[in-house]
C-alpha cells in the first residue's frame, strides 16, 4: 500500500511540475499527458498490488503451515509421554513377576 501511494506522489510531482513549468498553457497535449500519467499509475500500482497480494498469500500459507506443524509436535509429545508411561508400567510388571 505505501509504494502505491509513493508512485501516486511521484506521478502527482511530475504532472505538477509539466503543468507549471508552462502556466496557463492548456492544450489536447496535456489531456493526453494526463491520461498517460494515470495509465501508468494504475499499471504501476496494479503491478504493485499483484505482488504485495502474492507476499501477503505466502506468508499467510506459512503460518498455516507453522500452526499445523506445532499440532503435529503437540501430538507427537503426548503418544511419547504415553509409550513412556506404558514402558515404565510393563518395566513395574516384569519386576513384580
């Protein structure tokens, strides 16, 4: 969001300073001017967009991925802890026969 809003800053400087440079001076090529400018705005800032939704999307798949490997430890510590428990209680019944 923030490199769209710089790109709109830039192309507002540069339409700013074409328009100033000659005042009052209005003509078709300046409408053209104006339509290019925000053509490329847009075709920038979409570009931008597109791969800050691409980012936002793999990291998104990351933490799920983080989550899901954090469960899969969990259960994994809970079926040692339980073996362990069954060990020692065959180890106790070995003993006693």
């Amino acid at each position: 969001m923030k490199n769209i809003i710089l790109l709109g800053i830039v192309f507002l400087a540069i339409g700013s300073f074409l328009f100033y440079r000659d005042q009052y001076a209005w003509s078709w090529q300046m409408l053209y001017s104006c339509t290019a400018g925000l053509g490329l705005g847009l075709i920038f800032g979409g570009i931008v967009g597109y791969i800050s939704k691409g980012t936002a999307i793999k990291n998104e798949n990351k933490v799920k991925q983080l989550k899901q490997l954090q469960k899969d430890k969990e259960e994994l510590e809970k079926k040692q802890a339980q073996l362990l428990k069954e060990v020692e209680k065959q180890e106790k019944e070995n003993r006693n026969v």
